[in-house]
C-alpha cells in the first residue's frame, strides 16, 4: 500500500505539501492511518514541472521519505504549479529508484497505489503487450510500470481516460485467463504537465481510497496561518489518496469506478469502465 | 527508540532468531509493540564473533532492516556463537552507517536503546571527558556510541559494571550541571566475546524495557519444529528489548536499575548504582 | 568494462584474495590497467558457497567497492572452498542492487564482463527467448542477467557449455537479424557450487582478458608470506578478469573463443562455438 | 584530492557548469587530470542560492556523482545566480552524508580541497577550539568541516579573510605543536550568498591547483553553441579545482597563498597571510 499526492494551480513551495500539513504526505511515510500498512518506507519519489512542461524533473530515492535530507531541501526550494509526490510501501519488488514512483515518459508522470494481484503470473503476458518501441525503456521491476508502459501502449498521450480504461480491460483479462479472480487494484493519478488524470478502481469493487479537495477557500481556512496558501487561485486542485489534514467539509472521496480530470476551467467527474 | 538483541551460546544461523521467530527482530522493525514508536527504520547492525574472538564482524547499514536483502543473505550463512543486533530509530542524529550499533572497539561490541535528554547540549562536556587516545577513533554522532567511549575512558575493558556505573555518574552530572532533571535513558549491552553484560536503567526511574530467556528448555518448548534450536546448550541466553514471541514463562524482565552477566557457568544479577 | 574473480579450492578469507594482493580484485575497482576504462565504482557483489552448496549467499551493493565498509568485513570473517566475486562498470543499465553481479538462480551462480551492442533494440526479443517459468525471476534490467536466463532456459543445469554455446549462437542471430554486426563480447563464470566454466569469446574475435592460475605452488611462492595461501591444495585454481599480482609465469591467458572447467580432478580447457 | 567549482553571476542552469563542458565537474569525478588521484567518487554535494539568500539549499550524496540520476534531474531543473559544487574523493574519513560538502553554516556555504595533516592526531585540539555554540552543529567527521567551524569561530561571518587567515595560523600552530612539519593544504570557497571567497594555500607551499576564469567574452567564445552562456553578464566568474575545459586563455591561476573575492562590482585578489 502506497500513498501519493497530486498538485494542481497556483505555484508554491513542494514542502507546503510535502511537510507542513499535519498530517502531510511525509507523515504519512511513517504513520499512515487508512489502509493495512502504516509504514510507507520502501522509497518515495516526486516529479514536477518547471518553466518548461516538456521536460519535468523526477527526484527519487529509496530512503525512507521522512529521513530524506536532500527531498527536504528541495521541497523548500523548489516551487511548483504541477507536482505529483509517491511514497512507497513494496508489495514485493525491490526496493531501488527504478521502481520508485513517478514514472516518466516524454512529459508524462504517473503514479500508481495498489497491485495487480500475482503479478508474478501476468508479468510475461503483460510484457509482451507493450509495444515494442516503449518496451526497451522500461526500466524496474514494478506492476506499477507495467501499467503505465500498457496505457502509452494503448494510447495514453492521445485520450488517457480511455487508454487507461483499455489497459485495465487487459490487465483483468490476462488476469481471467490466468484464473486470477480479481486481478486489479488501483488509484492512479497522470499527467501531460497541463491536466492531472485521477483514477479509482478495483476489480473487485473495493478500491483503495482517493480524495480531492473541496475547493481552495476550504483550505486556505485551513490555514490561516500559511501565507503563501492564502494566494493560490481558485482553480488550485489536491488530489491525494489520505487526507493530509482532519477538516470537515475539506475533501470529497472519489467515488470507486470513477476519474477526475482536473485542469484549468471545469474540473470533470466521470464513472470508468474497463474495456 | 530502538531495539536490540544479544545471543550468547550454542553456535546458530543468526537468522534463527533475527528472522524465523514471528515476532523477530527484523519484524519489530517494521512493527515494534512496547514503547511510543513502531518503527525502527532508521538502520541497523549485527556484530558478531567467529573464530577469532579478538575481530568482531560488524556489518551496518542504513537501510530499514526488513527491506535489507544483505543482511537476510548474511543471516542465512554465518554462524555464531555470540552474536548483538540492533535496530534503530533516530532520536534526531543523522541516519549514516557510522550511527549505527553495534559499535566497535578492539574486541568489544555495545548496543543502547534510549537517549541522552539534550545532548546536543551536554555533547561538548562528554566529548571532553573521553580520554584522548579514544577520542579520535570516534566516528560518528550519536549520544549512544559517546556513552561507549565514556565508558572504555572509565575502564570498560578492565571492570565493565564499575565503569557504566561511573560512566552514567558523569553523564548525570554533566546533565544536572546544565539543569536537565533526568539526563539518560538506556538499555546497553556490552560484550568481549566471552561475556555479555545487560544493563537496565533511567534517571527518572522508567527505563526502556529489557528481557532475558529463562532457560533454553522453554526456548526449544517455543520452536519444536526448528531442529537446530533443539541442540542449543541449555547454557544459551537471549536478551531482548521485546520479546520475540509472546510465551508465557519464556521472558524475564531484568528489573529497574539492574544488570546482568551472561557467560558460561552461572549467570549473575545486580543492582546498578551510578556513581 | 567490469571486473571479475573465480576462486575454486582448499576454504580461505575471501579477503586473501579480495584484499591483500597487490593489485586485488577492490584495488582493481579504482585501478584497473587493462581495458578501455580504470575505474569499476558502479557496484559490486560476491557470491559464495558455505556448508550447503544448495544455497549459495549473495551479497551485492550499489557502492565502489573500494569503499565498502561491509564487504571488507565480510571479506575478512567469510571463508568459502568456492566464490565468484565482481565489479561493475555500468555500461547503461541502472546502478542498482539487482544489476550486480553474481546472479543468482538455485544453486547457480554467474558473473559476466562484457556486453550485448545495442543490447536495448535486442531486449525485447532476449526477453521473448527466456523460457516463462524463468522469465519471473529476472530482477534487474542488465544484458548480463539476460544471457543467464536464456543459457539457463537452453539448458544450463543440465549441460553448462552447450547452453552457453546455444546462448552466444541465439543473441548472435537476434543480432544479426537486427543488423548489429558483432553482438556480443563476453567473459563468463558460472557455477554450481561443484565446478566452475569460464568463457571467454567475442562475436568480432577480440574478447576481454581473461587469465586462470597456473599452478597453486606458483601463488604459493608469490605470497611466502601468507601463511593461509602455503596450505592451499594443489588443485587450487583462481580465474580472473586482469592478473591481481605481477609475476611471470603465475598466469596463463584463456584463448580466445575458449572455455575452461575448474573442478576436484584434472582442469579442461576447450574450443567454445556458438551453436 | 576533491574538486570543486563556484559559480556567481547572471543565473543558469546548474548543468550549464555540472554537466555540459567537455571537462565538466562530473566529468572530473571519473576523470580528473591534475594531482594523484584521478578518481572523484566518494560522494558530491551542491549548494546554491534561490530567492532567498537566507537560506541556501543544500544537496549532497555519497554515491560517485557520475552515477546519480537525482543530480542529473536537479541539474536541469534548478536555475541559480551563485552555487558551490564540490566531488569528494575521501582521505580517510567515512564517506557519509554529513561528510560531502558543502557544509553550511546560517547562509555560510563552505567547500575544501585538501587535508589537515595527521588529522587524527590534532583532531581533539582543534575540536576544543571551535566555540561551544558551534560545537553542536558539527555533524560529520572531516577535517573540511572542522575547517569550516574554527574558521566560523574565528570571526567567519564579519571578516572571512581574517577569519580563515586566523583559522590556518591556528591549525599550523596546533599541528607544529604536535611535531607535524606541514599540517595544511587547502583550497577554499566560501560564500554569504552575495560573495565568493576564494582561497589557496599549503603550509609546504605547494598548494593545490586553483583557477578563475578571466572574464566572460571568453566563456562566450569557447561555447558558441550554448545560447544560455552568450547571455550571461560580464561580471560571471567561475572558480575551479581544475579547468573545465581546455582553452588558452580562459583560465587564470589563483596565486599560492592568496585569495581572491568574486562580487558585484570589482573583483579582487590579495595575498594570504596566516595568522
């Protein structure tokens, strides 16, 4: 089980997220409250855009998020209008940066909380459904990988709703050839660098947990005391698997089969259907 | 607060008892159960005696232990018949190999669970009570391994009680002469290779918890089905912060300001009076 | 370019051979003399054989050798009759735990200095090769680990030099087919505990250096002041990437396109052709 | 033998100066050509200055920088105006975080090349002299750092010239004391954030090399192809261990025993006197 955050809006400081929050997602590297696991220490990852959307920066490592020096001193230098953050627990593979999330590929980033169930099983199939320009850049051992390799396969830079719906309709239906009977769990969040795609889903109806925040006048009430937080835009989006602070009213669950699209203007709720 | 492990006995796998046991070491890193933190995540060590009593092997890292696949391979192949693990959790120094227990000098390993209160305050006067030959093979920055030093300045290698009593003196000195109420916490162990000494105290009276195996009957009575467990001597003794497995009659507490001598022959219990 | 050792004969420190010669295998990390590169700092592991050949341990990490605190320690408390010991010099794929050498597969083990030319446009079809019940257990995105695999699904076990041949003869024609004129360089070790083959061949008929020990009485006179190497038995026999001591007559070189089979008995050395 | 470069002027990329010259600072890492140890790989930092020149962001690792994909990613992404990078290669002392420069003090950044003779031997001396407010923030194990904190002792921040010409007359006197002929080799950079000091100098009076470039038409003419240097001010200076590339003209020696100061305005060069 992994928890991971998505950032979307006004410019600021990564740590405004990563650390000041009560229970930020750095906190919860250590003392994670929904799910099995309370302790997400197999390495954490953020990826970012700059002044150039083309080309976002990925930092990762396999420290432990909260012993992390050097993810301290960039969170407090380093601003962003666009960040995901990931913080790992294994499910199984090796604990190395190649399997620390973000992935990247082009100006796309993706990160991925849950598993594909016996993935040891799938793996080959699932390999081999990759096309064979992208397969050589994959670079870990991950599901989570695998994933994204399969929604770029199937058309992720072009219509990412329904390429990740593709790719889940042929992860469960390798998975269903193999007698797995419920082969997916997942919350997903993707980005080109201007739109972040959420997802929930789960085979067998039971997702991991997503939320979005309300809106920014909630969390700037959350946070009187927070200057920066104060001038962020309306349109300002958080997207994150555990709340990072106990509000009432603060977050919205994204309801299971469903994805979020947010992006300057209207944000978008739409029900998901693996195809 | 960390954890830590002393087996004194029979020759066995240190896997035996770091991995096998359901509540081993490497688990309580992941989910320790008595005392305020449930992760030690922040490194680990195991020092360990072979042949040659004289060269301990100290092999640390930082790395949580229950992701480190070097310290699994390690366990499942060297045999001792001596053997401290430790796992940490930082109380705020830098999480780096040369902070990691066991520390080492000449033949003689220590491992502490617990801290110095304000040591960043009392760590220039402790510094300077080290006796100037051992001050330069100082390597890191803990108040755990200055404690060590404090206690081969106070004649460890010659009368190990009498000197953690009068190395415990001088750091409550040290501390009441800068107004800290109760300066030091611990559990220690400490061993040449024929003995290990186990020491339980706390300024203010509530020392970290400690446990010592009753008799090696109750252990084997615990793991029937482990056959080299079988043929341990019943001389074997395993001291622990935690229990590894949750037996009734298999752990003793070592009682408050107290300490123990493993070796062969009978083992001793005292009262510990710093001096 | 990386580097390598093969140790088969009387139990010795693995330090003896790691160490203390003059140009050992961790002084060759930062000092190699022959091949294009002199520096091999991209990770290191060593593998070795204890009581049970079955289960050989693996110890591998993504640090210069050279600096190596653990590995030093290991090295001067581990004795083994038979150990594979190597220094990586990336040429691409991730510094990673799971890109070091020796890989592990039962009781085989393997170390490979070379490489796979344009091994990412050939990956994809290697990795179709590998046979599915062995495709799970690759960990790492290295050409080495892929040639293990696919020697291992052409037979291995069963008939060491003929899987390798159909191995070189399988990546040549993928190669060929992909229009890369000369695939492969390679020296390999590999073992099971029992024997060890060392190859040594190139597609373009200029492999790496590759040289075996003479004769034990040669080391012996080398090192008169090591006592440990004047009680090696004669069948002795170290292999190796680059010479780790100076001295006429104590090194032959491995032919090109050649193999040879260290084991208790008389050594082979054979032609080796790409089937 | 370290290397290290300081950078102050219009603001760029780090990987303008880290990556991209022929005979770059990574580069150098694997492949430098002055002094007796062409190998840099016992880790890296890089400090520079945002915003906010109060507090300077700090990265540093101890992986050889020439492998360090979170380096290459910051490299490219953060954009400063005055930065210290600094590629260590350890002469004795752990390799750890807390051992890589920069080491920072406040908005004090600090890099060294060089070493106190017989460190270990005057190591207690020096600790005692450093000031009691300071001695807790010594974190690592260097002579670099301790450098660092006699020099802050010493009057750092209000005559940094001063201050270090005091520090050096302090170690030789402490070192002669302890019958060391030649106690110190260093060059140094220090900087507030608004200034670069730049210092040379060997008690034996072979100091390591130290360069400056001479002014910025000839940076421009030796990249016409990078358009980010032909915009840079002509009051850019770069400091350096060793050139960055190879071009008459471009780089001048620093004097033995002298310091130059980089700032707004006129740069200067004085001689270095100990005190």
């Amino acid at each position: 089980m992994c928890r991971w955050l998505a950032y979307s809006g006004s410019p600021i400081l990564l740590e405004e997220l990563l650390y000041k929050p009560d229970h930020s997602l750095i906190d919860q590297s250590l003392h994670a409250r929904l799910g099995v696991e309370t302790t997400n220490g197999d390495g954490f990852g953020v990826g970012w855009y700059g002044a150039n959307i083309d080309t976002p920066a990925v930092f990762r490592s396999v420290e432990p998020a909260w012993n992390e020096r050097n993810l301290r001193e960039l969170a407090g230098h380093v601003e962003s209008p666009l960040f995901l953050a990931h913080i790992r627990a294994s499910t199984g593979t090796a604990v190395q940066q190649t399997n620390c999330h973000p992935f990247r590929y082009g100006r796309w980033l993706w990160v991925h909380n849950g598993l594909v169930h016996d993935f040891s099983r799938l793996k080959r199939d699932l390999a081999l459904a990759v096309d064979e320009s992208l397969y050589t850049s994959i670079e870990g051992s991950t599901d989570s990988e695998m994933l994204f390799y399969l929604a770029l396969t199937l058309g992720l830079e072009d219509d990412p709703p329904g390429a990740v719906e593709r790719m889940v309709g042929l992860v469960e239906e390798a998975g269903h050839h193999h007698g797995i009977e419920h082969p997916l769990q997942m919350t997903i969040a993707t980005t080109d660098g201007n739109s972040v795609w959420a997802f929930r889903y789960s085979s067998e109806g039971r997702p991991r947990s997503l939320y979005y925040s309300t809106d920014m006048r909630t969390v700037r009430e959350m946070y009187p005391e927070r200057p920066r937080l104060q001038e962020v835009s309306d349109e300002t989006r958080i997207i994150v698997s555990e709340p990072i602070v106990e509000l009432a009213g603060a977050w919205n669950e994204v309801p299971e089969s469903s994805y979020g699209l947010v992006r300057e203007g209207e944000d978008e709720l739409h029900p998901f259907r693996p195809r």
